[in-house]
C-alpha cells in the first residue's frame, strides 16, 4: 500500500482502537517502539497529517521497529497512562520497555522521531547487532 491508501486504511482501522489501544501497547513491551497518535475526534486535521506522514516513511518505521497506534478519539485511561491531558492533540513515542520517552503536542517530522530513536542505548545495540 502507498501513500494515503495505507493512512485511510489505518484511520479506519483505529475508530475501533480505543477500548483496545493500552492492551496494545502492553503486548508491544520489549518487541516494537509505539508511536501513539491521538487526537480530538474522527475531524482532527493534525491527527489525519501525522498519519500520512508516518505512512510516508512505512519503510524507516519497519527498521526502527516502530508500530503506529493510531486513536482518533479521546480514551482517557490511554491519556492518562501516557501521561497526557484528557483532551488535544499529542504524538507518544512510547520505548521498548514500555516508558514513555517523548511526547510532542504538535504534528512531528518522522526524521525527529527517528533522531531521538537514535540516541537510545537500544538502538545502537540493534544497529550494532545487525552489522
């Protein structure tokens, strides 16, 4: 999937992530880095655009194990474990080990998600790791 067909795909698929989104990032501890977007409601422009984004760079996300978990609508036991208000707009890099290491209240370039990555021990294990 390219482009926003893979960012529609995923915007559908997360009306239904609510309920279910602290249970998914409890079962990616120690496999995958989430990156949770949340936003206002199903309309919220800054939602949909850290969406594409992320999808623009499907490639990079794979290699910095990173899974999106996209909640378009407000969950205030998700807000609240991640250390957010209960309303507003909010991009959580969430770590391996489950802490939450950064948390922009603004639409972020990938490439500063993928910076900060980098400058995690576990990161240069991985990298080093694969060499």
């Amino acid at each position: 999937m390219n482009g926003f067909g893979f960012a529609a795909a995923l915007l559908a698929m997360s009306a239904t992530l609510p309920a279910q989104a602290a249970d998914a990032l409890a079962a990616l501890v120690w496999k995958a880095r989430p990156v949770v977007v949340l936003g206002d409601g199903p309309d919220d422009a800054r939602f949909k655009q850290q969406v594409v984004a992320l999808d623009a760079k499907a490639r990079l996300l794979a290699d910095y194990e990173i899974k999106v978990v996209a909640v378009p609508e407000p969950d205030a036991a998700l807000r609240r474990k991640l250390g957010v208000g209960p309303k507003g707009f909010a991009v959580v890099l969430v770590g391996k080990d489950g802490g939450v290491k950064e948390t922009w209240r603004e639409p972020v370039a990938p490439a500063k998600i993928f910076a900060l990555i980098d400058t995690m021990p576990m990161r240069a294990d991985e990298v080093r790791a694969r060499k």
